[in-house]
C-alpha cells in the first residue's frame, strides 16, 4: 500500500502559525494618534483589542511520528499601557483639531480589512485542521484497509499452504501406495520366480537323479559285462590253458614214445632225469638238449639225450601255439625206458 506523505501536513500548519504570529504583531505595533486626541486613542486601543480578542486561540498541530516539529514561536509580548499623565492646570480651552473623515474612513477600512484576515487565517487553520483530520481519516483508513488486506493475504497464504499442504500429503500417500504396489508387485514377481526357479531346480534335481540312476545303471550293467567278459575271458583262458596243458602233455607222450623207441640200453630202474628240448616250428630240434635235472648218473643222462637225437625231428602238435611248444622240458624213467 502507498504511504501518504508526511510533510505535507506539518508544512501546512508552520506556514499557518507564521501567519498568525505576524498579524498579532502587526496588530500590536499600529500607529496609535497623539495623546491629545482622546476619542481616537480609546477607538485604536478599542480596534487594537478587538483582533486580540476575537483571534482564535492557537492550536499546536500534531506532528506525525517520524518528523519531529519544529518549535512554535511565542507570540511578541503585549507592550504595557502608558501611565496616565499627572493632572496638569488645565490651560485655557484650545479649539480641538477635528478628525478628517477620509482618515476615519480608512482606520475603519483598516479594521476591516485587519478582522477579514484574521477571519481568513482562521477559516485557513479549520480547512489546514481538516484537511489533516481528513489525512489521518484517510490514513487511518489505509491502514485498516492494509490491515483487511494483509489479513486476506494470510488467509489466502494460510489456505494456499494448507492446499499445497494437502496436496503434497495427496501426493505423498500415492507415492507410498505407488511404491507399495510397486513392492508387492516386485515381491508377488520375485516369488513366482523363486517357484519357477525351484521347480526348474526340482526337474534339474530329478532328471540329474534319473541321469545318475541311468549312469548307475549303466555303469552297472557295465561292470557286470566287463566282470561277466573278464569271467568269461578267465573261463576261455582257463580252457584254453587246461587245453594246453593237455595238447603239451600229449606233446610230451608223443616225444617220449619216440625217444623210447630209439631207447637201446638198461639202466637201474629208479634213475630219471627232465631234459628241456628246444623245437622249431617244424619239430626240429634247436640245439642240444639240456639236462635241466640229472640223475645223477651221467651215462644215463647222455644215453638220455643221445635217443632224443636220434627221435628228432617230432611232430608238431595241432592246436597248440609255437610259443607253447618250442621249449619243452620232459621226464625220462629208467623203468619206462628199460620197458619202452
């Protein structure tokens, strides 16, 4: 709101005293006629009364708060009146000089036109009187309206903040029923996901459960034919080497009956002896033979060897490997021998 000036007022009420203060000089300091004129002295002193009295008292104007006022002038002091003569002999009677009526005429102009202005400073104080009641009516009024004014601000600030207020609550209450939402939803997600996951899991764990049951199985089955061919190899292995073992004992007696038939001589019954024989693949023999355990009798052990000789070569025996047969190692009895 824009303030009303200050100054105005006080401005207006200086100019008014100074004005007052210089007609109630002026009236105090008229000419005043000769004392021998009597009636003209009591009509100036009567005149020079009148605007004393009649002039309205003066009326400090009250300065506004923040400019302070300047101090009034005091009205001129009222001269004192003359002291009367002392009664003299009175002289013979002089012819009393007679008044002019034109000076009359204008002391009563004067008066006049003295009262008119004292009349006029009067009305000019009332209207500088009024015119500051009016300011401070008018003030006054700005001030309240300022006042209703700032109070409707308020009102309207207080309701805009208990709207913003209630909005930003509006709004924080969505956002926590957003972000709780949002929540659920992530949780209601997060665990659909850990059920699909565990159940991913589940049909992991079974089919790697079934996986190693087949393994087991398979490994199983797996063992069982590797024991069941290692059996069987064993079973063949054993077959064959019994099978062996009696195609090289049938070796042995073929061997043995040839060299009983070149057996010429008789040596005591309990001499014997084992001579390794080492064959070719076609019978023939490799070497000499060897008396790997003697009889103790040497002539037995080289009649021994020299029949082997003479009954080589032998026949290979059917069905028997090289590697079985190409070492041969046979016991000769005497007895046997002797009765070949």
């Amino acid at each position: 709101m824009k303030r009303e000036p200050r100054t105005a007022p006080l401005i207006l009420a200086i100019l008014l005293n100074a004005a007052l203060l210089a007609a109630l000089f002026w009236t105090f300091h008229v000419n005043i006629p000769s004392a021998g004129s009597t009636p003209m002295q009591a009509q100036l002193v009567s005149s020079a009364a009148t605007p004393a009295t009649t002039a309205p008292a003066k009326t400090p104007v009250k300065p506004t708060p923040t400019t302070q006022a300047q101090p009034t002038p005091k009205p001129a002091p009222t001269p004192p009146p003359k002291a009367e003569p002392k009664p003299q002999p009175e002289p013979e009677p002089k012819p009393k000089p007679q008044v002019q009526p034109q000076k009359q005429a204008e002391a009563a102009q004067k008066r006049l036109e003295e009262q008119k202005q004292a009349a006029e400073l009067t009305a000019q104080r009332a209207a500088a009187e009024k015119h500051a009641e009016e300011l401070a009516a008018k003030k006054r009024a700005a001030q309240r309206a300022a006042e209703r004014e700032a109070k409707a601000k308020a009102a309207e600030q207080k309701a805009a903040a208990e709207k913003a207020a209630a909005e930003k609550a509006a709004a924080e209450k969505a956002a926590a029923e957003k972000a709780a939402a949002e929540k659920a939803a992530a949780e209601k997600a997060a665990a659909e996901r850990a059920a699909q996951l565990r159940k991913e899991l589940a049909e992991q764990a079974a089919k790697a459960a079934e996986a190693a049951r087949a393994k087991a199985l398979r490994e199983r089955m797996e063992a069982q034919a590797k024991l069941q061919a290692e059996a069987n190899i064993a079973a063949a292995r054993a077959a064959q080497a019994a099978e062996n073992q009696k195609l090289i004992a049938l070796f042995s007696q073929q061997v043995q009956r040839r060299v009983y038939s070149k057996w010429d001589t008789n040596f005591a019954a309990a001499l014997s002896c084992v001579v390794q024989i080492r064959l070719s693949p076609t019978g023939a023999i490799i070497g000499s033979p060897q008396i790997l355990r003697s009889s103790g009798n040497p002539q037995f052990d080289r009649a021994v060897v020299n029949a082997v000789e003479q009954a080589a070569p032998f026949v290979p025996p059917l069905g028997l490997s090289y590697n079985l047969y190409k070492e041969v190692d046979i016991k000769f009895n005497a007895e046997e021998l002797n009765h070949g």
